[in-house]
C-alpha cells in the first residue's frame, strides 16, 4: 500500500510466529445458499485413494458461500453412476442437485463425473477431468470449477493458486520472510524464496508460469522474477532508492514498475526482451502502484498529486493522465477485474482502511469490508472474489470478500501471519 511505501517503515512488519500452511474460515454466505449433495466419489485403484476428491468439490463449493452441502451422515446412499440413483432418496434430504463421479488411477488420474438436478430428475452435466496422478487435488478443484460455472454461470476459480508472504519471528525477535505459493483453499503450500529479507509486492505473469516480487537481500529493495517449474531467478533492476511494484503486462512483454532513480518515485516501464527502460510519469507527488487494464492500452496507478492518495489513469498511446476516483481523501493500490470494469482498492473512511470496489463505468464506489486495517487487494481471475489482508489481533490473516459482498470468508495461517495475497490467472498446473 502506499501508506507503506511512502514511509518504507512497514517492510519491517510486527507480525508473530508464521506457518505456511492457510486455514478456511467461512464468514458469511448468501442468504439461501443451494442444497447440494457431493457423494463420496467411487475409487477405482490399487490401496487407498490419495485424495477424497468429493471431500475438496464439498469443501469448494462450500468456501463460495452459494451452496451448502449435505451432510454425508444425512446421505441414504453413495451412488457413483446414474443407474444408481432414486431422486426421491435426495429429495427427501432436500437436496436440489446430486454430483457422483468416480476417481480411477493409472498412468494418470481421471475423474469422471455427473450432476443431476432432483427436481426435473434428470443430468444437467457431465464431464471428466484427467492429469498427473501428483495432482488429483487440483483435478477436484477442476470439477468444482465446472459444477459451478454450470450453476452459476461464472466460471469457477478453484483450481487457480495464491502467493503470499509468511513471516516468522524466532525467539530472538529477527523475522524470517516466506515467499509461498499454495492453491486457491491454502493447501499445498510450496515455499519459493525464504529468508532474512523482506519479501514485498508479488504478482504473476499472464500465464501462470513465472512470478515477480521485490526482495531486499542486496540489502535494498530489488525486482526479481522466478520461473515456478524451473525455480530460476532473475533480477531485473537493483537501482538506487525504490525498486518496486512489478506488474507484468497483459501480453508478458513487459513490466510496470516504479523506481525512484530519478527522484521522487515514479512508474516506468521495462521491456522484458531487451531491458529498455521508459519513464512514464515526471512529477514531484509520489507515484507508485501500478496495475494494467485487460486491453494492455492503460494503466492505472496510485498517486498523491492532488493532494491525498488518488487512483489516476495513464494512456500509453496519448500518455495523458487523468483522474480516476474522487471519493474520499484516500483510495489507493487499485486491481483491476478480468471484465475491465471492477477495480478493488484501499479505501479510507472515518481513519479506518476498507476494501472497496469501484465500477469504472458508474463511477460508483461500494465498501466491502467492515474491519479497520485492510490492504493489498487481489481480484479472482473470475472476478468474483477479491482477496486481502487485513489484521486479527496483532496477527495478519487474508480476508475474501465477494465483489457483491455476499459472501465472506479467512484464511488465516494455522500460526502466526501472512500478507502480500496475489491470485494468480486462470492456469494450466505445473
């Protein structure tokens, strides 16, 4: 957040004993949530199956806050094809939809599955996921992402991942930084960079297969970029003052950021290709923050010129810049949604910092959140979730709220703190 950049003091955070893995903490859902049943899914293999992919669909379904599963307890039977199946045995726990599916292993996993409706009694879809026997649990989230695209009509983001930045405080009270990617429900937590140094600031590239972040462990703050199947690094700038805010650009071409080499911060853009460098923004106020619109023709970024903390627009092509919000005294670390019309931000009101969603074609701002002291939004590739972290006592924890705020939801680490949330896009599993 800007707040911090400004005063570069919060790279030192207090934040206490820190454990990689998240936790889900469901806070509200929609009023009438759906009744589903996901039955245990049939396994077809040598032993146990590794994964209880119906258990993670459940849980997925559940974490959105628009369904409400039934209870295995409360199921009358576990079917896993159609001809197995009475609709009046679902009706009867008032169960509106019906998924079955069953898991089978070799060279690699499959699940097939099927969803039925029990009041019109009849399938309204069915498909099969495959992939490395390494990910069955992401071929859940896989058939999550399906049933509730089918459901809802907005595709499902459960089969994306997060990075985040975990922070552990030893007895000597020295913290220890943890650049960690795990998927969307916090499982599986994969540590990519971890050390002494704060670790600030990480984003994806486009497709899914590299992340930037800003590291201080030349002793002052540096852009890298890693390779997430390769674990290669690269540092991509090491100027004098602020090295900051990377955010790759639509087509992976190149990078916004802001350096203060010059001065006072402002943003710039690198070619990745041929490491030109370009000034994008000459002015005495602090810019700094930026983020792309879907189209790659703009930007918008965070700066003080007018006074307080504002969004502004930049325009490659006219390099014009022009004011985007104007609602209160504070709005700051601007993401923008996949559909180029939300935009999550850092909104202050009565001193308290909120996450906010501004509609670029209303002009329309909507608070989300009702806590004190929120920061660093990240949308979900389907926008229909923004992701944060915001504080539980002297701990931070990510917070998800849904853009309508119906549904809201923790992830706090099972010890300690965690910050710096960034959903990736839509991806391929490594």
């Amino acid at each position: 957040m800007l707040r911090r950049i400004w005063l570069c003091a919060a790279l030192l955070l207090s934040v206490s004993v820190a454990h990689a893995e998240l936790q889900i903490e469901i806070n509200q859902g929609v009023e009438n949530p759906t009744p589903i049943a996901v039955v245990p899914f049939a396994w077809q293999g040598v032993g146990a199956p590794p994964e209880d992919a119906a258990q993670i669909v459940d849980s997925d379904l559940a974490r959105s806050g628009q369904f409400s599963p039934v209870s295995r307890r409360d199921m009358l039977s576990y079917p896993s094809r159609e001809s197995e199946l009475f609709f009046r045995d679902w009706r009867a726990i008032s169960a509106e939809y019906v998924l079955i599916g069953r898991v089978s292993v070799g060279s690699q996993a499959r699940i097939d599955f099927q969803l039925f409706d029990t009041t019109r009694q009849q399938a309204v879809q069915e498909g099969t996921v495959t992939g490395p026997v390494s990910e069955l649990r992401m071929l859940a989230h896989q058939v999550s992402d399906s049933v509730y695209k089918s459901l809802t009509g907005i595709p499902g983001a459960f089969a994306t991942r997060l990075l985040y930045v975990s922070v552990t405080r030893n007895p000597e009270g020295k913290d220890f930084y943890r650049l960690t990617l795990a998927d969307a429900d916090g499982r599986r937590p994969i540590v990519l960079l971890e050390g002494r140094d704060p670790i600030m600031s990480p984003a994806w590239s486009p497709d899914g297969k590299e992340v930037a972040y800003v590291s201080f462990e030349t002793s002052r703050p540096a852009i890298y970029r890693q390779n997430l199947l390769t674990g290669a690094r690269e540092q991509l700038t090491n100027f004098q003052g602020l090295n900051n805010s990377p955010a790759w650009s639509p087509d992976g071409n190149s990078m916004a950021l802001v350096l203060s080499k010059d001065g006072n911060p402002d943003i710039y853009l690198l070619n990745l290709s041929s490491r030109a460098l370009a000034r994008l923004t000459r002015h005495f106020a602090i810019d700094t923050e930026p983020t792309w619109m879907p189209d790659g023709k703009s930007l918008l970024f965070t700066s003080d010129r007018g006074g307080k903390p504002q969004i502004y627009r930049y325009d490659l092509r006219t390099k014009k810049i022009e004011r985007v919000t104007f609602e209160g005294s504070y709005n700051a670390r601007a993401r923008v949604a996949q559909d180029g019309r939300n935009v999550a931000l850092v909104h202050r009101r009565e001193g308290r910092y909120h996450i906010a969603v501004f509609d670029l074609v209303t002009d329309r701002l909507t608070v989300l959140t009702e806590t004190s002291l929120d920061e660093s939004p990240s949308i979900a590739p389907n926008g229909s979730i923004v992701l944060y972290a915001t504080k539980r006592g002297d701990d931070s924890i990510l917070g998800a709220v849904a853009v309508d705020g119906g549904v809201s939801f923790s992830l706090p680490a099972r010890q300690g703190s965690v910050q710096e949330p960034a959903w990736s896009p839509f991806v391929t599993p490594q």
